[in-house]
C-alpha cells in the first residue's frame, strides 16, 4: 500500500481509516514518511489523514522526515516542528541523529528551535557532536547554538567530542567559543548513571 498509490488510493475509496495504526502505533502517514514515499504521503493528505498523529513513542511523521521535501509537505499542512516525542526529541534533535543535513536546515529554517533540549537535558548539538557530525555543528552554531550548553550530566557538547576522541569537532568547537575549563558536574553524573 506504500509503494503504489493507485492500491492506496482503491482502499482509502473503499472506506479504510485513513489514521488507522499498526505496529508501534504507526500511522500509514509514518509509514509513508519513513520509506520516503513523497507521492503516498500527499495522496494521505489529501484525504485528510491527521499530520500530527503520534505513535506509541509520541512521534510525529516528522520526526521521521528523511528528507526537506517531506518536512516541507508535513509543515505546510499543519506539523508542530517543535512538538516532542516521549523522550523530549524534536524532529531537529532525530535529524541530527542520523546525519540529515539538508533537512535539519530545513527546520531550522523554518523556526525549529536549536536549543532544546529533550529529557536528558541534551540539545541538538550534544547529539550532533555524540554522532561526529561536523557539517550539522557548523549549521547548528551558525544559527546560535548554545556551545557551552550543559545537559543533566553537566555535559557540553565539547566534553562528549573529547571523550569520544573527535578532535576535528573538539577543535571547531572550541573555535567558536567552547569553554575548555567546563567540568561536569561529578555529583550529577553519577546520580544520572544510576538512573539508567
């Protein structure tokens, strides 16, 4: 049904609920979305599928928006760009977790803010820096993110980049202002690792 939109389009004609969920609370909206099916994701829409429908994890299709095409069909019809999942995730925060830069842009052009922070307390930053993505850093910076911003750990970005040895992101960082005598905050550290 995700692949051809003439077998979407038969079942949606024939009555099938088009915010129907399946596995993990899915939409056929996310399913659309996460394969990257740009034409299916428009036909749903069309047919008045619910863009801010969440999943079991409180995602949204956004969340999952694998490119700027699909965030720009998702946002123009209604999607929250700064609505969180369970875990405080924003679309921006899972863009730069798996190194999508042209759709991070995209957000951030569009008013996602690059400061939030989700449940740990980590921004976009401190999860671009834990995936050695250089590219997002300079955009990130370049559009006013916090480098000396803490996370419930105490955590910079800059500490996460020097513990996982990415010097090429250490030395940008502190480039552009990474405090270098930032220390976490040992208590704090401690009490989070007990938690999980």
């Amino acid at each position: 049904m995700y692949d051809i939109p003439s077998l979407c389009e038969y079942f949606l004609s024939d009555g099938a609920d088009i915010n129907a969920k399946i596995d993990y609370g899915r939409s056929a909206l996310h399913y659309a979305t996460i394969r990257n099916r740009i034409e299916i994701a428009k036909l749903l829409i069309s047919h008045g599928v619910n863009v801010k429908e969440k999943d079991e994890r409180g995602q949204t299709a956004l969340h999952f928006a694998p490119c700027k095409e699909i965030a720009k069909l998702l946002i123009s019809h209604g999607a929250n760009i700064n609505e969180k999942d369970e875990h405080g995730q924003t679309a921006l925060h899972e863009a730069a977790n798996y190194r999508l830069k042209e759709t991070a842009e995209f957000l951030i052009s569009h008013g996602a803010n690059v400061n939030e922070k989700n449940i740990l307390g980590q921004t976009v930053l401190h999860q671009a820096a834990t995936k050695n993505h250089k590219e997002t850093i300079e955009l990130l910076i370049s559009h006013g993110a916090n480098v000396n911003e803490t996370d419930e750990c105490g955590q910079t970005a800059l500490y996460i980049a020097t513990i996982s040895g990415y010097k090429e992101i250490v030395e940008l960082l502190i480039s552009h202002g990474a405090n270098i005598n930032e220390k976490i905050n040992l208590e704090k550290y401690l009490f989070s690792m007990c938690r999980i």
